[in-house]
C-alpha cells in the first residue's frame, strides 16, 4: 500500500514544523515523519532563552518554543508519523518508510528534508572512554532526561552553545573545572553569557587544548595543554563542543548535488532562493540547509513551504513573491547581524546553485 | 595528531592505520574505507567522516571542499532485515541494496 500525501517533511523539528505550518495553514495535506516518539526535535532540551525570532514569536524558552510551534498546528490537517523513520528510496521515487515492523513507501507531491545537524567529535588521545561526550549529549541529558552525566566536568570549546551548556550543567551541580578554549580568545558572541560563567567563578582557560584523557574503564583524569606548561584535572565528564555538520543521507538518497560551505558546517546539499534542491520536488529547511541560529532556522522553513504551495497552486505567484520577499528580509535582518559570515556563506551557496562541487552521486 | 588516537571509533581504527592508508594514495573517505574498514561500523560513518576528512587535510593539503563525500547507502541507519524484507516483491525494488539483484516481472530471479 502506498501512502499519498501533497507535503511530506522529513524531521519534526523547528524548521520542519516551520514548514509544516506554511504548507497546512493553507490546506495542504501535510505528513510529518519523525524518528523520535516526541515532536520538536533538538528544541526539546533547550532551556536558554532565544531572544532573536522571527515575528510573531516573542522572546522565550527552547522547549517553549517547540510547543508553540506544535500547538499552532492543531487545528490543521497534519499527519505525524512519530517513531517512523526514512530509511531511503524506492526506485519508482516514492520514499520508504518504516515504523520498525514494517517498510512501506510513502508518494509525496513535494519533499522538505528537514533533519537537522549532528555534532562533530573531537579526538584526542582515549576520547572513546565512556564519560567524553558532546555538550549536546550533556544537554539532553540533564534537560530531557534529567540524568546529571557526572559530578566534575570541563568543557572544550567556548561558543555560545558550550557556554549554555556549561550553565545548565551548574545550574544542576556539576562542577565546572574549566572551560577550555584553543584560540586566544571566547567564541561566544553573546557577551551575557560569559559574564554569567565569570560570576559562578568557573575558569575560562584560552589558548589551551586538552592533550589526552586517561582512566580505567571510564574518564578519570584529563591532561590540558597551554603553551608552557600541561595541567592534570581529576574529572568524570569530558563534554566537547566540535561543531555541529548538516545531516545529508536523506538528501544523498534523494540524488541532490552538493555544495561547501565552511561557515555553514561544511558540505550541504546545494540549493536556491526557494530552498530548493536540483531535484526538482525536493527542498529542504533547519540546519540541513546550514548551521545558523534559531531565529534564522526557523525562516528557512518557511521559504520553502511558500513555494510548496506556489507549485502546488494554492496561492498565486503574486502573493507567493510578496511572502518570499518578506521571508528573505527577516532572514537578513537576523542572520546578517548577528552572524554577517553566515549570511554571505549563504548568499554565495545559492549563487553556486547551478555549479555544484558534487553531483550526480547515486549512480545505481 | 597523535598517532594513537581513534578516528573511528566503531571500528577501532586510529590516526596512524589512516595515514597508513594516505600513504598508499587513499585520497577519499571511500578510499580509506576500502583499505582499514574504516566507516563501516553501526554508525556508517555519522562519528568518524569529519575526523577522516580532518585527516587527510592534515596529510595531503587538500581542502576539505576537495574532499568529497562518502557514498551513503541504503539503509540511512540500521534496520532489522526482517523488517527491511517488509512485503518482499516491493522490497526488490529497493535502490542500493537489491539493485545488484536482477529481477523478472517483480520477482528474484
Ligand atoms: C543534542 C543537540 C543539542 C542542541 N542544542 C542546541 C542549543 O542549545 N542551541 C542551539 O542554538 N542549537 C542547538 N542544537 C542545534 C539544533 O540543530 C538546532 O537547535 C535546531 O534544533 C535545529 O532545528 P532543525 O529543525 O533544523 O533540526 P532538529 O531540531 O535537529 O530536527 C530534526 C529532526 O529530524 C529527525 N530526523 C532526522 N533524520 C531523520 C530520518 N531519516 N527519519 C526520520 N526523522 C529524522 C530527527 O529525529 C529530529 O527530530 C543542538 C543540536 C543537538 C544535536
Ligand atoms: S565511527 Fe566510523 S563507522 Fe562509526
């Protein structure tokens, strides 16, 4: 049995969900599928407050958001498939999904990929031991499943995201011994941040870079270098931030080409002013599309639902350009600001739009 | 990079069987792949295809742009085979895994 649907969106996440509001809004019928049993995606176990979002969204909570944007779609035609995940494709095109039991296919009119980014390891010497983990994983954690993953804990890498996690973990009573930072200077662009994890006295430690972990079955000892001297800390959780990278298999299965762009998190599927990919039925939206803030990623999911219903002609190309217009305003308007080289690594992704770096992948 | 250290962790493979592999003129991911087993673990390489990349850069020169991509099969992440074998006729047209399969009128021949 093949399942019909005008809209399938692939990650119920906030760009998905984003997408999925623009598409069901307007009558579509729309499926969502989520590997997850509970929708929102990444957004879940975020307890910072976002302050940059797009109208109308006021200033609140990570998980607050997720529920806002779960909530305004009830009272739509939207089909969730939770606990379902994409495994690949059929030949004929259509989509394979399985509930674990079984595999069926799944006959979209459209496609929006939204699964979201993965955070990058970082190796160092025994970085395998069970007590190094990524901040992420640390977050989920204390916020999702409310575990507290260790009792002393350094933290590598100082962006914004390590800082938020850095104060959720003391906030629950993990020791922070140090935030450790190769470059000579903080990433975090929020400057808030780092004052609050001055006031809680938690050190900040710059051009330093752990050099090997040690420990007997689990972490118990790290080594961290500074120019001239190694320092020995006794800690049971190591938590690293590597950076975050798109998640591509969806799209590698789908047979789009590909594109790089550093600031972005390095290779994503190559894409156009819609958020469209080179295959014709195919967009994509979140962090699949590039690593960027909230507020932006949220944006990014509604480009591409509005041209869904353009192409599906359930609003004029009229009222469809004035949107899109609107849409790419804003998104300037946040990204551009806050993160100026994201927003010109995007501008010069799409204008590569028509000479990707890698294409033509899935020869079957 | 110290040499001891795992690159893929799903398969125990560390910097130095990388480098191994570079020095007999591995210059992909698939390259690499081929000669340690490195990706081929339960993960299908989600971990270790930033840090292979990482290290290649480091060895060769060549920018990560210039490092394409390992191929990413069917399945996207691990699937008990009874449940891939779902309804059989339309599990052989599944791309990837049975397309080395030839079929007649739906059915393995
Ligand atoms: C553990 C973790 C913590 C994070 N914390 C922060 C933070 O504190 N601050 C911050 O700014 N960013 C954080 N991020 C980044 C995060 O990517 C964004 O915050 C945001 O959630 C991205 O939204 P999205 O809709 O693009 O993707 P996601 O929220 O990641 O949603 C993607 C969804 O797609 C689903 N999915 C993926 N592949 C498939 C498939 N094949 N089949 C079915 N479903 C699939 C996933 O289950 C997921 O629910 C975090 C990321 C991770 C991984
Ligand atoms: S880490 Fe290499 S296959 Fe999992």
């Amino acid at each position: 049995m093949v399942m019909e649907t005008d809209v399938l969106i692939i990650g119920a996440g906030p760009a998905g969900l984003a997408a999925a509001y623009e598409t069901a809004s307007r009558g579509l019928d729309v499926t969502i599928v989520d590997e997850s049993i509970s929708k929102g995606g990444q957004l879940c176990q975020q307890t910072q407050i976002l302050r940059t979002l797009p109208s109308p969204f006021l200033a609140m909570r990570g998980y607050e958001l997720a529920n806002t944007l779960i909530n305004q779609l009830d009272e739509f035609s939207v089909r969730y498939l939770l606990g379902h995940r994409m495994i690949g494709t059929y030949k004929d095109g259509s989509i394979g999904i399985t509930d674990e039991t079984n595999v069926f296919p799944v006959n979209p009119k459209k496609i929006i990929v939204a699964t979201g980014a993965a955070e990058k390891a970082v190796p160092f010497p025994k970085w395998t031991l069970p007590g190094v983990i990524t901040v992420g994983a640390a977050q989920t954690l204390v916020n999702r499943d409310f575990v507290t993953p260790g009792k002393n804990a350094v933290i590598i890498g100082s962006s914004d995201f390590a800082m938020d996690v850095a104060i959720q973990l003391s906030d629950v009573g993990v020791n922070i011994i140090g935030i450790v930072e190769s470059l000579p200077k903080i990433l975090a662009r929020d400057a808030e941040k780092t004052e609050h994890i001055m006031q809680r006295s938690i050190p900040l430690y710059l051009r330093s870079s752990i050099k090997e972990a040690r420990g007997n079955g689990e972490v118990e000892e790290i080594d961290i270098q500074f120019p001239d001297r190694i320092m020995t800390e006794k800690v049971d959780l190591v938590c690293v931030d590597g950076g975050r990278t798109p998640i591509l298999d969806a799209f590698y299965q789908l047979g789009c080409s590909f594109g790089f762009q550093e600031e972005l998190g390095g290779w994503l599927p190559q894409y156009n002013e819609f958020l469209q990919t080179d295959c014709k039925d195919v967009f994509l939206a979140g962090n699949a599309a590039g690593i960027s803030s909230q507020g932006a990623l949220l944006i990014t999911g509604r480009i591409p639902g509005v041209r869904v219903c353009e192409e599906l002609n359930i609003i004029s190309k009229q009222e469809a350009e004035h949107e899109r217009a609107s849409h790419w305003k804003e998104l300037e308007n946040l990204e551009a600001k806050l993160f100026p080289e994201k927003w010109e690594a995007r501008l010069n992704h799409i204008k590569n739009y028509a000479n990707p770096l890698l294409k033509d992948q899935f020869i079957s | 990079m110290d040499k001891t250290t795992i690159i893929c962790r799903c398969e125990e493979i560390n910097c130095e069987e990388i480098e191994e592999a570079i020095g007999h003129d591995a210059r992909t991911f698939d390259d690499i792949k081929r000669l340690t087993r490195c990706g081929m673990g339960p993960c299908q390489a989600k971990i270790c295809i930033s840090l292979v990349a990482d290290v290649i850069h480091e060895q060769t020169g060549s920018h990560l742009h210039e490092i394409p991509l390992p191929r990413m099969r069917m399945p996207i992440s691990p699937i008990k085979l009874e449940t891939l074998a779902t309804n059989s006729t339309t599990f052989s047209s599944v791309k990837s895994v049975m397309d080395e399969v030839e079929l007649e009128e739906g059915k393995v021949r």
